[in-house]
C-alpha cells in the first residue's frame, strides 16, 4: 500500500514539476512584453495627447461636427475590449463585468445599446448569453498595430456621423503599473464641451467646423489605438502577476507532495524492517 502510495505523489510532483516550467516561462516572456509594450504606449501619448487637445478646443469653441440627425431611439455603440487568451488572472472578468453593467444601464435609460467586440474572451461572453454582438475582431489585442484600429474604427466611425448612432464608448482596462490596471468606460464620442478647457488661442482656417470634421475621425483612431495599447500592456502585466502566483503555488505544493513523499517512503521502509524483524523472530522460534 505504502509502494502503491509512493508511486502516485512522485508522479504528482512530477506533474507539478512540469507545470512549473510551464508558468514559469509564460511569466519570463509576459515580463519581457510589457517592457515593448510599455514604450508603445508611451511613444503614442504625445500625438494622442496633442490631437485630444485640438479636438477639445475646437468643441469647446463652439465647433460642431456634421452628423446626420436621426429620429427614434437614441443608440449607444459599446466597444468591449478583452484578450484573445486566459491566464491573465481577473483582467477580462473585471472587463466583463463593467461592460455587461454598462450594457444594462443603457436599456434602462430607454436607449438602444449596439455591442462590438475585440479580443474573443468579450465575443464568447455575449455569445454565450445570447447578446447580440454586431461586430467581432480577434487576433489584434496582443501586439496592435494602428491598421487594427482603423479596421475596427472606421465602420464605427461611419456609423456615428451617418447618425446611425447617437455616442461610442469603450470598455478597456487603463494601464496604471505592472501592479495597478482598471477596468474603465470612456465616451470617445461625442465629446461635451465643459469637460475641458481651452488651453490654446489658435486660429482654424477654413473654418473650426471644416477643420473638426476633418480630424474627428482620427481624434477616434488614435483614442481606440491608445486603449488597444493600454489593454495589451495590462493583459502582459496582468498575466506576468497570475503566472507568478502559479509558479509560487507550484513550488508551495511541491514541497507538501515532497514531505508527503518522504513520509510514505518512511513508512514503506519502517513496514520492510518490521517484516524482516517478524521473520527473523519467526525463524528463530521454529528452531
């Protein structure tokens, strides 16, 4: 039984053993993208930065773009944005979770809510509830190029300005550290002038109007780009962290199985003695 018992917690450490090597890799590599992924980030911020700032003072100064004003219910386009891949620890769940939320908020204010999905974790979620999802991009979360976020945005786009939606808004995580990302909605369209104010005193030729209707097509590009980076950024961070925690755990339940191995080899060898000692004294009284 003890041989029996032996053979069974030395394949299990073996096991552990294997998936060690396994999360601890994932965590290596995780590690060595957020570095990428963090410069990416970073280089976008300065024309993102720059291009909301005239947008914003364009708006705030009274430009309006043109769009065409629809009757009927108002609509709410929600971009959810998740990783195409798990063991990422609660990065999607937390996603998910505000973006359902938000979807429910939407109805009970007597708005129609249309649903695009990035990455297949949101796709499989709203699928799986029978929740419409009107479109659905994967295979762009991990490493996104700024093509991606024409490709996704620019249907959008159309949409907003044929009036066939009233706002667009985005559910993606914000990469704070590689220890803090949150879960946020953000209204990249329209934009409400009171939110902030100017900080310039240029100039618009031919016009405010004509120059807003010009780049607010590329103020949205760059916002959804600048989420997709955020996002990848926390899912790298967010996986390193829930890789770590496997590895520790791994390594924790190696060293239980290990002293559970080296007590059951005790008790084997202790059984052995005490059959050989029974069998000596055996012997010795039959002669």
């Amino acid at each position: 039984m003890a041989s029996a018992e032996l053979r069974i917690i030395n394949r299990r450490i073996k096991s552990v053993r294997s998936t060690k090597k396994i999360t601890r890799a994932m965590e290596l590599i995780a590690s060595s993208r957020i570095v990428k992924a963090q410069n990416r980030m970073k280089s976008s911020e300065s024309y993102f930065g720059l291009l909301s700032e005239i947008v914003q003072d364009l708006i705030n100064n009274g430009a309006v773009p043109k769009i065409d004003a629809k009757e009927g219910k108002e609509k709410v386009l929600l971009i959810v944005l998740t990783s195409d891949r798990g063991l990422a620890g609660a990065y999607n769940t937390n996603i998910l979770k505000i973006a359902d939320n938000r979807r429910k908020e939407i109805e009970q204010s007597g708005k129609d809510v249309e649903i695009v999905t990035v990455g297949k974790k949101a796709t499989r979620y709203f699928t799986y509830r029978k929740i419409n999802v009107s479109s659905g991009y994967e295979g762009i979360t991990d490493s996104p190029e700024f093509d991606n976020a024409l490709e996704v945005m620019t249907p959008i786009t159309d949409k907003y300005y044929k009036g066939d939606v009233s706002s667009i808004e985005i559910v993606y995580t914000s990469y704070k550290s590689a220890l803090t990302q949150d879960a946020v909605i953000k209204k990249i369209l329209p934009l409400d002038p009171q939110e902030v104010e100017s900080k310039s005193s240029v100039t618009f030729e031919p016009s405010g109007e004509e120059v807003l209707n010009s780049i607010l097509p590329k103020y949205a590009n760059a916002s959804f780009f600048n989420a997709l980076l955020n996002g990848s950024t926390s899912e790298h961070a967010a996986r390193m962290r829930a890789m770590k925690a496997a590895t520790d755990n791994a390594e924790e339940l190696i060293k239980v199985l290990a002293m559970k191995s080296n007590q059951a080899r005790q008790a084997e060898i202790t059984t052995e003695i005490s059959e050989i000692v029974g069998g000596s004294e055996a012997l010795s009284d039959a002669s």
